[in-house]
C-alpha cells in the first residue's frame, strides 16, 4: 500500500506541477497556478499520515515504510528547487520571461552551486532521519525497526556521498577553457608585442 502510495504521489506532484504551470502562463491565471503550486506539500502530508496509520494499524516496518521517508525528505530538500526550475523554464517558454541561467560550470562559483544543491540533501536527509527515528520510537520494538535503521544509514550514506562530490568542486575546481585559452592568447600578444 505505502509503495503505492509513494508512486500516486510522485504522480501527483508532476500533476500539480503541471497544472500549475499551466494555469499560471497558457491560461494567464497566476493566482491559480500559484494554489496548485502550494498544494505539492499537501501530498507529502497525506503521505505521510498514511505511513504513520500503516505502522499503527500493526503493519510490520520495511523498506516501503523508509523509502517514504526518504521522499518526503528529498522533497523538502530539493522540491522547492525543483518547482523554480521548471517554473523559471516556463515562463521562459510560455509567458516571454528571459531564459533561465543555468547552473554554473567552472570554478568557485560551481562549487558553490554544489554546496548549495549539498545543503538541500543535507536538509532532506535531516527530516528523513528524523522521520525515521520518529517511526522507531513510535514501534517501539528494536527487533521489528531493523529496516528502518537500514534507511537512516541510507540516508547518511547519501549525504555523505553528496557532500565528498561538493567539496571536490572546491578542491579541484573545474577550469574555465575559455578562460585559459583567452589567458594564452593575451600572452601570446604580449610576446609577438615584445
């Protein structure tokens, strides 16, 4: 049941968001596109609630019951990014807005373009976590909360996995081709100048 749940409301999110959109640049009603835009975390919730009726109702904790977890975390963390994505796009397309930038390539700014996207998984897999930890107390049985334990580890797992790729864009920070072919030919001036 949960993991069909997950899937309704993975569903329901692109629904809403396309809805969303929709009413906000095809049909030139913002005010609309914005409450279906604000009614995304409403699936969260309802998900949410059911996670917490299953487990009450004596079902036994499994993955399906961490994997809730884990979404409600990752839409915490990242949907809001992900919603002024596609919103940005949309208005691009749709309602004659500039086109949006997209995400830095090189350098410092990169890497604080990572640090950031780090920052909303960090943010996900807190709640996840505490989601989780919420559901082992609410058992109350350590012998039946192993697979909960599972998806906190996972969830760590992640963030640190995450976290190693941002800070590697401040260690080695990808170099500008542009910038360094343009160093090269200024220097090359310079030369033929001498």
């Amino acid at each position: 049941m949960i993991v069909a749940l997950i899937v309704a409301c993975e569903i329901g999110f692109w629904v809403l968001l396309a809805a969303g959109l929709a009413f906000r640049y095809l049909l030139r009603m913002p005010r609309t596109g914005l409450a279906l835009l604000l009614c995304e975390p409403l699936l969260e919730v309802v998900l949410l609630v059911a996670t917490a009726v299953d487990l009450r109702n004596g079902a036994e904790p499994g993955w399906a019951h961490g994997l809730a977890a884990l979404y409600i975390g990752y839409t915490v963390g990242h949907g809001h990014r992900t919603v002024k994505w596609l919103d940005g796009h949309a208005a691009h397309r749709f309602g004659g807005a500039p086109k949006p930038a997209g995400p830095p390539r090189h350098g410092t700014a990169r890497a604080r373009y990572e640090t950031r996207l780090w920052l909303g998984t960090l943010a996900g897999a807190a709640v996840a976590v505490a989601l989780l930890q919420l559901a082992v107390w609410y058992v109350g049985d350590a012998g039946r909360t192993g697979p909960l334990e599972d998806w906190r580890a996972t969830a760590l797992r992640i963030t640190a996995i995450h976290g190693v790729v941002a800070l590697a864009h401040w260690v080695w920070p990808k170099k500008d081709p542009a910038g360094e072919s343009r160093a090269g030919a200024d220097t090359g001036k310079e030369r033929v100048g001498r």
